[in-house]
C-alpha cells in the first residue's frame, strides 16, 4: 500500500482527537499512526511524555497490523499458557502484548494501525479509541 496524503489527513485528525482527550485525563501520551505496512505516517509526543512511550506507542501500531488484531487481545494469547506465548520476542521484540493498540480499518480492509502511550493500559485505550472515533 501507499501511503497518500488520504492517510495522512487521516493520522492528523485521529492524533489530534487522542491529544484532546489526553489532554482532558491530564496524562502526556506518545501518539503514532502506522500504514498497513508498520511505517510511521505521524508521530506525536506531547511534551512531559514518557521517555520510554515513544518506542511503545511505535511498536503497539506496529503490533496492530503485523498481527492483524488490537494488542489488547494479545494479552492472553500471548501469556504462558496462550497459543501466542513467546510472541513479545519475535520480530526483534516489536510485538507488545497490553492495551492501546488498534488496527485501522476501511472497508473490512486494515489500513493502518494507531499506537499510544503514556498512561495505564486503561489510559492507553480510551486515548487511541477517541483517535479511532474521529473517523466515524
């Protein structure tokens, strides 16, 4: 896939919704919007953010389209006793296996993936979620 400008404008307004609404919890999040192939289309670290977010946020949209599914789900697939377990070492250690996470999705079709960090995994979720409800 190529990355268009389409996917660029729509990076721009997923990251600008998920700033609100970290802005709005008062939690500073790493923000990165992904094309279907794991590239970085957009990157946002709000100031006071995380050091270590800005390679998490990265590799949860990554994770969301290398797998085809939200790193949520991940969760118990990947724990010791799931059909992933050891999954979180592949791909030289991209694979994040917690929350905040999405695959895009157009069409029935995956797009892109957004990846935010910065706060819990609850935290994490809701931010990427409003990034996903700007599209609606």
């Amino acid at each position: 896939m190529t990355t268009t400008g389409k996917l660029l404008d729509m990076a721009k307004k997923m990251a600008e919704a998920a700033a609100v609404k970290a802005i709005e919890i008062d939690v500073p999040m790493v923000i990165v919007i992904c094309d279907a192939n794991g590239n970085t289309v957009l990157y946002n670290r709000m100031e006071d953010s995380l050091l270590a977010s800005m390679s998490i946020a990265t590799n949860k949209a990554y994770t969301a389209v290398a797998l085809k599914m939200s790193t949520d789900t991940l969760t118990d697939l990947a724990k010791e006793s799931g059909q992933l377990f050891g999954i979180t070492s592949c791909d030289n250690g991209r694979m994040v296996a917690f929350g905040g996470g999405f695959p895009i999705i157009e069409n029935g079709k995956i797009i892109a993936g957004i990846g935010v960090s910065g706060g819990s995994v609850a935290e994490d979720m809701s931010v990427a979620q409003a990034g996903l409800d700007a599209l609606k």
